[in-house]
C-alpha cells in the first residue's frame, strides 16, 4: 500500500521482494522499528492503479506473504523444534 496516495482510493500494488535488512532500525524522532525492504514492484499492478508515481525512497506499508501454517504447527513447534536437538552428541 503506497502511503503516500490516499487509502480508500488506492488499490494495493503487487510486488516482490528483492531484500530484507538483517536488522531491525529504529526511526530517530517517533522510536518506531522498522524494516528496510526494497520491493520489484509488478508494472502491470501499477499500470492498473492508475495514475501514480513512484519515487525513490517512497514510503509504503508492505504486506508479505509467508508459507502457511496451521494452529497446530504453531503449538507444536517448540516441541518439535526440541525433539530435532535432543539424543544429539556434540561432534
């Protein structure tokens, strides 16, 4: 979702991601964490968007999508997780 554009008449522009920063900043005047992600934003979602500009160093909310996991996976993660490093002996 481009910010930048007013919410309720702009649709969501596809894209992909191309690089995540490996740590987490912090903005200096509001103290919110974030994330730096630059994203191969798809030419065809934008050209159906309408009339927009993009520029460099536009900020954006991103929505990304992740493998899908069941309520079953999350409660028996830790478990198994554990179940994976246990009866081990160091090399």
């Amino acid at each position: 979702r481009l910010t930048a554009y007013k919410q309720r008449t702009t649709p969501l522009v596809e894209g992909s991601v191309l690089y995540v920063s490996g740590d987490r900043m912090v903005a200096e005047q509001t103290k919110q964490p974030y994330y730096v992600v630059h994203v191969d934003v798809s030419a065809a979602s934008l050209a159906s968007a309408g009339n927009l500009t993009l520029q460099a160093g536009m900020p954006a909310e991103v929505f990304i999508r992740t493998d899908e996991r069941t309520t079953f996976d999350y409660l028996t993660a830790p478990v198994t997780s554990y179940l994976r490093r246990a009866m081990r002996e160091p090399l």
